[in-house]
C-alpha cells in the first residue's frame, strides 16, 4: 500500500490526540510533523507553530485539521495553496468559504475532503434521515454536544438539512400563526426545519432528527460516546483523498 505522509493541525485536542494516536498506528500513514500554535505538543516529530512555516520545510501528502472554524479555513486553503490534500473535520464553514474552497481545490486538481461528521453512524443517520424527508416534510433536528464545543448548530445538523432539503418540498412547519414568546424557543430554522441545539458537559456528539405525521413519528438518532468512533471515517478519508482531484463535502459522499 503507498504510503502517505501526514501532518496535523491541532493535535493536543480531543480529537487531535486521537488522530494523532491513529496515524502513529496505521501502518502504510507515516506523520511527519504537526502544527501547534502554542508550540506545546509533546511528540517525538516537529512541532511548527505556524502552517506555512511547516509546509516551507516539509511537504506533506495529506493535512488533516482538527482546529477551530477560522483556523481550520485557513489552513485548508493554505493547504491546497502548497499543493497539500487537506481532510478537515473542523466544523463550522461558512458557504462562501466553502465555494472558495472548493473552486481552489477544482483549479490545483487536488483532492480535499471536508467532513463535518466522521462517525460511520453518524453518516448513515443522515441518509436514513434522507430517505425519511421524501415521506414526511414535518421535521425538527435535536443536536446535543458537549459544553466546550464552539459552533451551533453541529456541522452535522446543518449537513443533515441540506441533504433533506434535496428531496422535501420546502415548507413553513407548525402552526401559522406561531409565535416565540421567549425568543429562540423553536430553534434555528432551514427551509421551514427547526435545528435545536444542546451543549451539556458529558455528552460527545448525538443528534436525533425527528419526523411527524398525522397520528405518529419516526425518531432516528445516532450517539458517539468516544471519539475514537470519527477514527475510522478519518483512515478512509486519508486513503481516499489521495484519489480525489475535487473537494468532497460529507463522508456520505465518499463511502459506497
Ligand atoms: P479542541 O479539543 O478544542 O481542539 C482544538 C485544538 O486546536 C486545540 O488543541 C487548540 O489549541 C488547537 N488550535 C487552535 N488554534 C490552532 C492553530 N492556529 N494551530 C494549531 N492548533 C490550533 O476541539 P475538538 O473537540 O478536538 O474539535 C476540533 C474540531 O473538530 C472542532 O471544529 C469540532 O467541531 C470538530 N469535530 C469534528 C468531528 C468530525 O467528525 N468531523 C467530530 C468532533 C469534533 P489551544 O486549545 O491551545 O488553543
């Protein structure tokens, strides 16, 4: 199998640690440095406190990012900028800087995956969940995420109505003339969907999406209790990315 060198950004995080533990453990993955702001990880590679500082002395085959929103955007396109396949499961993109992404990734002719949710699980919660909208069009998204989490809602949830959005008739749910007496009591609405987000210490990453119809409801719902379940959404993307000349948004979009 070639072998593919990796750096990655943000690897004292949560999610990073575990990366990191998953590329050190994967035989044919070979990291040859990481990128730490604060210069703190602790790993017998280099630590580069700044991307282009790493990309200037060693070019790796894949980035994968595990930051915060406006690093994570930065790093990608810096990333592709040195001719770098980025894998970034940092969540909170804006839709501009996603078109820009992907058109920057379309002229370099690179491979670029971004992933707002690795869990295998997770993925086909979405899907399942697409299946459902074509039947029923009355639908409310629950995400719940521990309490240190920084963008609301999930990448997920709102990658879980966008996929919806593709197959139900856009409409305005509840009752016409609704009213919020305490301002965000329905949530955030897409397309008539409401997402309604919950942040508790204790949880990792859940979300159930909610469907209802005249005299009953289909709840489907997916749990990660570790992060070691992103793990294996995250080889596969490593291995598929170097295949790729285009910028993948979702896992859904890559897995048969
Ligand atoms: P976290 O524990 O807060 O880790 C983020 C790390 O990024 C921290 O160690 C932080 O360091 C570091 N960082 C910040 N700025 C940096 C920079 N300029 N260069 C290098 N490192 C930098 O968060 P997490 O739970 O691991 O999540 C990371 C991201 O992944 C979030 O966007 C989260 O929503 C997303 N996520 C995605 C999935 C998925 O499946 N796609 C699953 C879970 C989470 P300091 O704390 O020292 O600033």
């Amino acid at each position: 199998m070639e072998q593919i060198n990796v750096v990655i950004a943000g690897p004292r995080g949560r999610m990073g640690k575990e990366a990191v533990e998953l590329v050190q453990n994967t035989q044919h993955f070979t990291l040859i440095g990481v990128v730490d702001h604060k210069g703190a990880a602790n790993l017998d590679v280099p630590v580069y406190k700044d991307i282009k500082e790493c990309f200037e002395s060693d070019i790796p085959h894949v980035l994968i990012d595990l930051t915060t929103p406006e690093v994570g955007y930065h790093h990608t396109k810096t990333a592709l900028e040195y001719g770098v396949r980025p894998v970034v499961g940092t969540t909170g993109f804006t839709p501009d800087e996603l078109i820009e992404l992907t058109q920057l990734a379309e002229s370099k002719k690179l491979g670029c995956i971004i992933a707002p949710n690795f869990a295998i699980g997770a993925v086909l919660m979405m899907k399942f969940s697409q299946m459902a909208a074509k039947y029923f069009g009355d639908i409310e998204i629950i995400e719940l995420h521990h309490d240190q989490k920084l963008d609301a809602p999930s990448g997920t949830a709102v990658k879980t109505a966008e996929m919806i959005k593709e197959v139900r008739e856009a409409k305005v749910q509840g009752h016409p003339d609704e009213k919020e007496t305490l301002r965000g009591a329905r949530g955030a609405d897409i397309d008539g969907m409401h997402i309604h987000s919950v942040r508790l210490p204790g949880l990792i990453a859940h979300q159930q999406v909610m469907f209802g119809a005249e005299g009953q409801t289909l709840t489907i719902r997916h749990d990660s209790y570790n992060r070691a379940s992103f793990m294996s959404g995250v080889k596969v993307s490593v291995e598929i990315v170097m295949k790729l000349d285009t910028l993948v948004y979702g896992l859904e979009n890559i897995l048969e």
